[in-house]
C-alpha cells in the first residue's frame, strides 16, 4: 500500500480512523478529559508521521501503527502519572502540626489573621524573638525590603518601582517571604 493511499484512508474525515485507533487504545486507561483526549490526539499526529517514515512493507501498516500507539501512549500516561505522584509525595496535609506543642496546625495559620509582614516588623529588631531572627536570616536583603514595604503598605507596583525591580523579582520576593519552609520558623 503506497503512503498516500494510508495518509488519506487515516485522515479521511476529520482523521476518523486515526481518532478511532487512538480512542480503542484509550479504553484501556478511562477517566480521560476532553482536553486529555485531543493531547493524545496531537501525539498520534506525531507518531502517525514517524511510523509512516519507518513502516516497512512487509508488515501491516495497521498492526504497525496501533504498536506504536500503544508504546508512546502508554509512555505518555506513565510520565502523567509519575507527575502525580511526585506532587502527592510534596503534599502537606493541613492538619500538619506547626508550633512546638502540637497545638497549632497548617490550618490554623491559613484561616487566622496572621500576616508576616505585620509579624515581622511590628517593633525594632532587637526585640525580635529568637524565632523571629531565624526567619529573617533565611530572607535575601532584596526579600528584607520587599517585607518591610509591603508591611508599610506599599503597593506591588510601587514596590517594584520603588526597588528598582521586575514582576518577577517582586513575585521570587514574595515567594519566599510566604514560603512554607521559611515561615514554618515563626511557629
């Protein structure tokens, strides 16, 4: 069969028959979304080519097609998966416990009216808590700055004018002002 006659009877209407392969493989996996769907869609247009460049005539184009849409689809949900697991293995639970004692949780600290900026600079630096110092020595002199203006209720933007800096930087500033790892001090 010559390669024009396979591109037309796999794209012939809307690439029906492509769609259709694909949909048989995806039976295997359920729970797919549209937009997952046209993903696997848009890969079978890249597997389609590359197996039409290595189909060699003495097998069926067919048999040929559905292995290599099995093998790349099943690579694909793979690494889908693994990406998952690897973001639950980060999750926290919000009932994590946050102070010493056991008594405050993650959850507590979301829904309490705390603000680091208040925190942190509420009274002069001397009369920081031991805490209160660990948590600023893990801030970059930029990210000190950056604090202490949104605590005098500066604006981003004119944080950012203000500091001389980019979008970016202000949101890598308070990043880490807010991040986990660095606010987990306080409690």
């Amino acid at each position: 069969m010559d390669m024009e006659k396979i591109m037309n009877e796999y794209y012939r209407d809307n690439a029906r028959k492509l769609r259709r392969t694909v949909d048989r493989i995806l039976l295997k996996f359920g729970g797919l979304s549209d937009r997952d769907r046209d993903d696997f869609y848009s890969l079978a247009n890249e597997v389609f080519a590359d197996a039409i460049r290595r189909h060699e005539q003495s097998q069926s184009f067919d048999v040929f097609l559905y292995s290599c849409l099995s093998n790349r689809i099943k690579t694909e949900m793979t690494g889908r998966n693994r990406k998952k697991r690897r973001a639950d293995r980060l999750a926290i639970s919000i009932d994590t416990p946050v102070s010493e004692d056991g008594s405050t949780t993650l959850g507590d600290t979301i829904v309490a009216d705390f603000s680091i900026e208040r925190e942190v600079l509420e009274g002069r630096e001397e009369e920081y808590s031991r805490r209160m110092m660990m948590y600023l020595d893990r801030l970059s002199s930029l990210q000190k700055q950056v604090l202490e203006l949104n605590a005098a209720g500066y604006r981003p933007s004119e944080i950012q004018e203000e500091l001389q800096i980019t979008k970016k930087q202000y949101a890598d500033c308070s990043a880490a002002i807010h991040s986990y790892r660095n606010v987990s001090v306080l409690f």
